[in-house]
C-alpha cells in the first residue's frame, strides 16, 4: 500500500500550473460536498437522535475516514472535520428547503467539474483519477495536507 506521501507526491505531479491549483482550491472542496449532499439524499427509514435522520452520506463518510485513517491519522481527523461540516451545511440547506439538497448539490458537482477540466486544460495534463481512481480521494487529502503545511501540522 502507497504511504499517504506518496499519493500526494503523485498527484502533485499533475498539478503545478497556479491557476490549476487555485480552480482545484475551490473545486475539490465543492465536489466533496456535492458528493457528500447527494449521497445525504438516501435516507435510511431510522433516526439516529433528536430527528436527525439516518443517511447514506453517514456510512460514506464513515469508510472515508477509514480509509485516510490507513494512510494519515492526523489527515483523517482534518478530513473528517470537513465531512462534517459538510454534513452540517446539508443539514441546513434541508432545513431552510429553497431547493432539495440533492438538487443544490447537483448543481454544485457539475459547475465545479467543469472548473475542474479547465483547470487541467490550462495544466496541460490529465486528472490524476484518469490514471488511478484513488486520487479521487486523495484530492481532497491534498487540499488538507496544504492546510496542514500552512499552519505547521504534520501529517
């Protein structure tokens, strides 16, 4: 198994040009999201606790923090502090019902891929999940792992 390292020595290779990384800043954290916003959509029959109710992005992020738990420890308690923050903005989003979540987040997957491949236009290179489909989740681990460097974490 590739150290955590490794992958985002890897995916950095694809992403040098600043205009690519600055559209990555901001599209990697929206896809995250709208991934986490249409799988919040699939609602299980149960609730959890005080009317919050039981859903796929739940169980998704669950195995998401396993899965950076195996490569960064310090990586997987960043990353699941975005998750829930993103759980959070669901939640409110649902609450305040101007349109279903799924649909918002519809909305946001698409406009933030499109950026996503004119980013990598301008790089000159292809998305590094073309290669392996992994680097989908290491995207947002590299957008982590910024932070972290930016404000002296290890990871």
């Amino acid at each position: 198994m590739k150290t955590m390292q490794t992958w985002l020595d890897e995916y950095q290779v694809s992403h040098q040009n600043k205009t690519n990384k600055a559209i990555h800043w901001v599209c990697i954290p929206l896809i995250f999201f709208s991934v986490v916003g249409l799988l919040w959509s699939i609602e299980f029959n149960f609730e959890l606790f005080a009317g919050f109710e039981a859903n796929m992005a739940l169980l998704a992020l669950i195995l998401v923090f396993v899965y950076y738990a195996f490569l960064s420890f310090p990586l997987a308690l960043g990353m699941g502090s975005f998750s829930a923050f993103c759980g959070f903005l669901c939640y409110k989003i649902e609450k305040v019902g101007f349109m279903p979540v799924w649909q918002f987040s519809l909305i946001v997957f698409v406009v933030a891929w499109i950026g996503q491949f004119y980013g990598h236009k301008l790089e000159g290179k292809k998305p590094s999940f073309l290669k392996d489909i992994q680097f989908l989740m290491i995207g947002p681990a590299w957008i982590m792992a910024d932070i972290f460097k930016k404000i002296g974490l290890k990871y």
